[in-house]
C-alpha cells in the first residue's frame, strides 16, 4: 500500500516549460512585429541578462506572481531593462504575450505518462504553482487537464510559496492530509515550504535541455 494519497506538482520547469530557447522566442516577436531580422550575438546577450535577472532576490520581491497586472507589468519592464526595446520597438511586450500564450509550453516527454500513472495507481493529483497568469489553457492543450484534481495558482489564492497556505489549499482540494501527501518541484527556496505544511517534498535537479524530466523517480516513491 502506498505511503500517499495525493501527489502535487510544481508547473514550470516541473511538468512544463516554454518550447524552444528564449532566444528562439525573441526571434519570434520580432518576426511577429515585422521588425528587420535580430543579430543572434545580441539576442542571446539579451536573453541572458534576462535570466540574470528574473531570479534576483529583489525581482523576486517585486510581487509577479501576486496578479494578472503585476505580473504583465513586472515581466514588460524586466525585458525593457534587459535590452528587448533596443533590439526592436515594442518587442517586450510581444515577447511577454507570447510567453504567456498557451501554444509557447511543451510538456517533458515523461510529464503524462508519470500522470497517468499516479492516476492509475489511484492517487489523487494535482498542481501547486506560483504564477501571475492562467496556466490552465496550457495544460488544456497539452492534455494535462484531465489528469489533474486541483490546481492552485499564486496569483489566485494571493500568496507565493514557500508560504504554506497554497499547498494547504492543494490539500483541502483534494481532501487529502498533508502527511499522505507528496510534492514535487524543483526549487528548493519555494517548493520546499510544503515540509513546514506537513507535507514530504522530493526536488528534481534543472532539467536536461532535451529528454525526460526524471519524473519516473516519483513513481519509485509511490
């Protein structure tokens, strides 16, 4: 008999993530804006400081991930910053749309059949995420949906994790005690808080640029 109940998940970088480079993305806009082709050593120069500085402590702070409006906003500014509006007028903003268009994520290629698998086991779950826009478009295009039993977003319950109440929340959802309860992500600053809910984490590291997530380990757990 299994240990738990419930399995929750982390969304970006866990179960999904955008397609393609971020590099390919910023071609993308600027195609889409009809702007003059973009030198690739200035694009991939961009993209970087982008990375850089999406996961400092004080862009951190900026609250992104609290509402639809914060989130636009924060994001928009992050790519004028990082040199999008040099490259061509109005590319941060076309860069930010598609980022949150549903047809930018893929699912890893382990990402349903480990879902399924849960399901089949008679576990129940679902999906824990600090976002500031609706996932679940994306998860209805990849076919992730039907798999899952709950999924609580940041921007929605107006709390990020580590903060216990979203997982708490995941929890009542699914009418599961967080001590029968898994999750699973892949920061250790944020994902981590579902151990101060009662709840087991187990912590993937960064994803391979191609091929499964690792997901498979969890069915080992289970």
């Amino acid at each position: 008999m299994s240990e738990f109940d419930a399995v929750l998940f982390d969304a970006g970088d866990t179960l999904i993530r955008l397609s393609g480079s971020g590099e390919k993305l910023l071609h993308r806009a600027a195609v889409n804006l009809g702007a003059d082709p973009l030198d690739p050593d200035e694009v991939t120069h961009v993209w970087r400081r982008v990375l850089d500085r999406s996961s400092k402590p004080a862009e951190l702070a900026k609250g992104r991930d609290l509402s639809n409006a914060r989130h636009r906003e924060v994001w928009i500014a992050l790519y004028d910053e990082a040199g999008c509006e040099r490259l061509a007028p109005g590319l941060s903003e076309e860069l930010y749309r598609l980022t949150v268009s549903a047809q930018s994520w893929e699912a890893f290629p382990d990402t349903l059949v480990t879902l399924r698998a849960l399901r089949d086991r008679g576990l129940r779950v679902g999906v824990v995420s600090d976002t500031g826009f609706d996932l679940r478009p994306a998860m209805d295009l990849l076919g992730l949906s039907p798999l899952l039993d709950t999924v609580v977003m940041s921007f929605q319950c107006g709390v990020c994790k580590p903060d216990t109440k979203p997982f708490r929340i995941a929890c009542d959802d699914l009418q599961v005690r967080p001590e029968r309860s898994l999750m699973v992500g892949d920061n250790p600053l944020t994902d981590s808080g579902a151990v101060a809910a009662g709840m087991y984490v187990f912590l993937l590291p960064p994803p391979a640029r191609t091929g499964p997530r690792g997901l498979g380990h969890v069915l080992s757990l289970i």
